[in-house]
C-alpha cells in the first residue's frame, strides 16, 4: 500500500513543475522530458516530478510548458512497482514508449524538448525513434537540476529523515566493529538498519581498507573473506535515500589500532576542512570558490585530490552542480551539497575520504549530520 506520509503535498507538487516549466520557458523548449531507470542512483528524478518509485525498468515523465504532465512506463513494467504512488494523473503503458512519445510531441505541436537524462538513463530503443520524429532533442540535466535545486521546507524534512536512517546505519557499523569479522559483516550490519527504516533498494555502498592504520585510495566492494586486524582502517563509504526519496551521504573511519602519521595528518586537515565548509559553503558564493576553500588543507599539506570534492545532492544521488575546479555556479541558500575530499599521499598508501551532507545558508553551512570528525574504534557510546 501507498505511504501517503509520503505523498507531496498539493502545494509542493506544483513548486516543481512551476520551476521545471519556468526552466523549460527560459530555455527555449516546449517541453521538458524526464528520464529514469532503475540504474542505483537515477531513478530520483521520476520520484521527484510524478512520485512514482521506479522498482525495476524505466519511466519517463513529459512535461509541457502548456498542458498537463503525463508519465510513460514500458508495458513490460504494469506489474512492477506500486503505480498508485503516482500523482500525475496521465498513465501510459506502452509497447515502446519512445513511439508514444513521438505521437504526442507531433499531435501537440512539440517542436523542441528537453530531455534529462539523454546521456545516461534514456533506453537506445526508445531514442532511435525519437530522434526520427519530428521534435529537436535538447540536453536539459543542467537546466533541471538548476530547478530543483533548492529544497522546500517539505523537502528538507525528508532530507533529515535519510539523515537519520544515515546515520543509523554507520553507528551500527561502529557499534559492531570488532577484529575477526569480515569487512562484508559490518556491512551486512548498516544494510539491515537501512532496510529496516525503509530504504528499499536505494542504497549505494563500498569500502575503502588497508593495515597499519593507513589505507590506499581505491573504492571497492567489500570482501566476504577478508577478516579484518586490530590495525586496519576501515571507511565505510554509506549513501542512502529514506522513504521520502532524498539522498545523502555520511561516512567515518574506523581503526582498532594506532593511526600511521599521515592518515593522522589527514585526520587533521579534514577538521580544518570541515570548519571551511561552514564558513565557506554560504549563498551567493562559487562551487570553484568553495571547492579552494575546503581543498586547502589537503594541498598545503602535499596531498593529491582524485575523486570530485562534492556535488548537489537531491532525489537523485549526483545532481548539478558538482563543486570542484572550474565550477562557476553560483550557491543558493536552500541547496544540499554532499562534499567528500578524496585526498591521498603521492605513494597512494594513505588516503582519507569522509562523506557529509551540507545545507547551505546564508551566512554559512549547517553539517546534516552530527556525528564528529574522528576515528572510531568501536568503544564510543552511541
């Protein structure tokens, strides 16, 4: 049954299809068509502009600057996901959406659409037809994300939400810690929290390990086999949407043993990092300026940065824009950024990669989650 907790309100809904046909006027285009697919991470913009939740294949959501919106499922799809969560009333099934879409965009005149998610969640199939019809296909993911940028007070109850459930799920894994287990195990523990408070599949988790209290920077599954020692350092990388559908992202070392120097060093910059973040990460100022601002202690202590230092964070799990070099967009009050300095050592024998999810103010950040910048080794109270 449907969780109409869930289920925006009236006044929510038509927020977000105002701002995407604000967008889609100002970007010249008749229509904004939605793509998602059940690949982890990318159904959040179905959810987010009919409330569907994708449980297997994909969707689309058409929405005109004129008319009403209507959603499009693979007629393979009827039976999979629970469609009375939906609150566009116009439901299609088709044999091959791409082919009914082409039909509407000619009966009603579309002579130019932008679509999210031509790049990566469009099907082949269903592109080879649409891009034989009659309506010019414009990339819109900037665009959209722009105007879904900033959360509403509804959707920041949700953020708080998977925040919880978040941090649940990394303290299960530090209250589970103990040498022996496998690095599979304790993640076993955050996926039975999560599962447990209503994640369903919206889930994306790895592991970064290594002895001697360093680790090298690469991500990975973790391993079933590998039991972990007194000394190794242990960084569950954890993200996670609640049931509301908002992503976020929260993660904290672990280490039953001494730290090597530099992982300590590390430690070190990422709690200047964090204060810079807060101060720094404020409406009205650049991604690029927030970008130096939190890289800072990493590069004047000698560290490399090789995974982006963040980016915008919503319904979907990596939303524009990102925050690194070069990224010129201004910030909004209202907007959630996850950041995550990838820092390591020249040798790559020592990294450190901590996840936080931002809010960001006027005058500054608020960190979404609470839980201190440290090593734990599994004695802390919760």
């Amino acid at each position: 049954m449907t969780d109409v907790s869930q289920i925006p309100s009236e006044a929510e809904i038509e927020r977000r299809h105002d701002n995407i046909r604000r967008a889609a006027e100002e970007g010249g285009v008749d229509a904004v068509l939605v793509c998602g697919s059940e690949y982890t991470g990318f159904e959040g913009a179905i959810t987010y502009t009919c409330g569907f939740r994708l449980l297997h294949r994909y969707a689309y959501v058409l929405i005109p600057v004129e008319g009403e919106p209507a959603c499009v499922f693979p007629q393979e799809a009827r039976w999979v996901g629970d469609h009375s969560e939906t609150f566009v009333e116009d439901r299609v099934f088709a044999e091959t959406p791409g082919e009914w879409l082409r039909e509407r965009m000619r009966e009603r005149g579309m002579r130019r659409v932008g679509v999210y998610g031509l790049d990566f969640a469009m099907p082949v199939r269903d592109y080879q037809v649409l891009a034989g019809g009659d309506a010019e296909l414009v990339r819109f993911d900037e665009q959209f994300d722009r105007a879904r940028a900033v959360k509403s007070d509804e959707e920041l109850r949700s953020v708080r939400d998977s925040m919880a459930i978040n941090e649940a799920g990394v303290r299960a894994v530090i209250d589970a810690y103990e040498p022996g287990r496998t690095e599979a195990e304790l993640m076993g523990e955050a996926e039975r929290t999560f599962a447990a408070r209503g994640t369903t599949r919206l889930t994306m988790d790895m592991v970064l390990a290594g002895s001697d209290g360093a680790m090298p920077p690469q991500m990975r599954h973790p391993d079933p086999a590998r039991q972990i020692a007194p000394g190794d350092l242990l960084l569950y990388g954890l993200e996670v949407a609640g049931p509301g559908g908002h992503w976020v992202e929260l993660s904290r070392p672990i280490c039953g043993g001494p730290l090597a120097h530099e992982t300590a060093e590390l430690m070190d910059a990422y709690r200047e990092y964090h204060q810079a973040a807060r101060e720094h990460l404020r409406d009205g100022a650049s991604a690029h300026d927030v970008h130096r601002a939190v890289s800072r202690p990493f590069v004047e202590r000698g560290y490399q940065l090789g995974h982006v230092t963040g980016h915008s964070i919503g319904m979907t799990m990596i939303e524009f824009p990102r925050v690194g070099e070069g990224a010129d967009v201004e910030l909004k009050a209202g907007m959630t950024l996850s950041l995550h300095p990838h820092a390591y050592n020249e040798e790559r024998t020592a990294c450190l990669y901590m996840q936080d999810t931002w809010l960001v103010g006027e005058q500054g950040a608020e960190p979404m989650s609470q839980l201190p910048v440290q090593v734990f080794d599994g004695s802390e109270p919760a």
